[in-house]
C-alpha cells in the first residue's frame, strides 16, 4: 500500500507539482489534464453565465478582454526578476493555477458591475465590467514599468503589424471567395490573436533566445528549427475548429450561447500568451 502511496506521489510531483514549483511548462500528462479541465470548466462557466443571465454578446466578449490584459501582464509581474511574488504566492500566478486566480477575481467583478446595474448606480453593466479590468491591466503595466526598462519597443510593433497585417490579408482572400464564416468579425479577432501569438512565439525563439513550453508547438519547432511553423499550427487549427463551430452547433438560443462562449475562450487562448510573451520581451524579463 505504502508502494503504491510513493508511486502516485512520484507521480503527481512529477507530472504536476515540479511544473508549477519550477515555471518547467508542460508535459503530455498535465497538457491532456488542464485540457479535460478546460473542458468542464466551459460548461460550467456557461452554467454560471445563464444564472446571471448574462448573453455571449459581441459586446460582452470585448469586456472580457481587458481581464486578459490584466492576467496576462499579472503573470509577467511573477516572471519579473524583481521578485515582488515569492513562493507560495508565486505558485498562484503560475499556469493553470493563475486562469482560476484570474477566473475568480473576473467573475466578482462581473457580479459587482451587475448589481450595481440593477440598483441603478450605473447605466450599462458592461462598461463598469470593462472599466474594473483596464484599471487592473494599468495598474499592473504601471508596476512593471516601475521596476523594469523597455529593451525591445521593436516587438510590440512586430507584433501587432505582423498579427494585423496577416489577418487583413486572410480577410481579403476570404472576402474574394465570398466566406461569411472567415470575415465575421469575432472569427477574425481570434485569428488576429493567435497570428499575434504566433508572431511572439517566432520573434522569441528565432531571434531573441527564448523557448516554448508547449509539447506541440515545442515538438514542431524542434522539428523544423523555426518558430515559424506556428503560423501554418495557428491556421490551420483555427480554419478547422472555426468551420466546425459555425456549421456543426443548433440555431436555438442556447446552442448559439454555448457557441460565442467557446469562442471567447479560443479568444482568451491566443490573446492571453501573445500579451505576456510582447511585455515580457519588450522589458527584456
């Protein structure tokens, strides 16, 4: 019994723990985990969603965002060599502990910007939503700015003109072969941000020394020396789960529901990775 006690522990710390304590990124095991995890936490989020009655708007989705930025630069505040976070609390802003910290801290926020809608203190829930994120996201880059300096203003710009610019570029082909599913707006904002994550990966490890802690992306880019096989990765997945969702889901309200929230998550997917990998090379951490 005692045997088999040490054999889970050994493996719990290994394919678990170890990667948290040492920021060491991802195996097979803990990928195929946080992915079941992501999984179920979707449907219950949208559980959530529906008993505040809330609706996987365009506009909702776009108030989400700064919470992004805000988790996001959050995370590069724990990469910081200053050291503001030690362990444990370090252990908190690490992946996937920091997406339920950010979760968490979100989802509040929400409740407060609804209530205070219902008492009639504010006009439009989403606006307070959105304002609570984009005071957290200036106050964390406020902090960051403080402690560090800006090495790399070349790589926000790379960035945004190579994630823009290749979007556009996508748009233009779609439009000429006249594909609603590939130029509705949301479906381009989650092509946009993982094209800027994408762009991030390549800059990083083609140019800047950095690595990928992924097992796919990392196994490809061993595979063909070059960050830039994340481009084609981003497309082609992003083609093929985009086509799914928007051929495959109901009409009725719900199914649509179910649909703009998996979306948003895609979303969050590529926009959360492709902001911390920019800040955190930008301020050379």
């Amino acid at each position: 019994m005692s045997f088999s006690i040490d054999k889970i522990s050994q493996f719990i710390n290994t394919y678990y723990l170890n990667p948290i304590r040492g920021d060491e990124g991802y195996n097979i095991v803990n990928t195929f985990t946080w992915a079941m995890v992501l999984g179920i936490c979707i449907f219950g989020v949208f559980r959530l969603l529906e008993k505040l009655e809330v609706k996987l708007t365009p506009r909702f989705i776009v108030s989400v965002l700064p919470f992004v930025l805000a988790g996001s630069s959050l995370r590069v505040l724990e990469d910081s060599p200053a050291g503001i976070f030690q362990p444990p609390y370090s252990y908190l802003l690490i992946t996937p502990n920091i997406y339920f910290l950010v979760f968490a801290i979100t989802v509040g926020c929400l409740w407060i910007s609804i209530q205070l809608h219902k008492a009639g203190l504010v006009k439009d829930f989403h606006l307070t939503f959105a304002g609570f994120g984009i005071i957290w996201f200036f106050i964390n880059l406020i902090v960051l700015l403080y402690l560090e300096n800006i090495v790399a203003l070349y790589v926000p710009l790379f960035v945004l003109v190579a994630g823009t610019g290749l979007t556009l570029t996508f748009y233009l082909v779609a439009r000429h072969f006249k594909s609603s599913i590939f130029t509705d707006p949301l479906n381009l904002s989650i092509l946009m941000a993982h094209l800027m994550d994408a762009s991030s990966t390549y800059i990083g490890i083609d140019k800047l020394g950095y690595f990928e802690k992924h097992v796919v992306p990392s196994y490809l880019i061993d595979l063909t020396g070059t960050a830039l096989v994340m481009y084609p990765l981003k497309l082609i997945i992003f083609i093929g789960v985009i086509y799914v969702l928007d051929t495959q889901f109901e009409d009725d309200e719900r199914s649509l529901n179910l649909k703009e929230l998996i979306k948003m998550v895609i979303l969050i997917l590529g926009l959360s990775p492709a902001t911390r990998n920019t800040v955190r090379m930008m301020l050379g951490i």
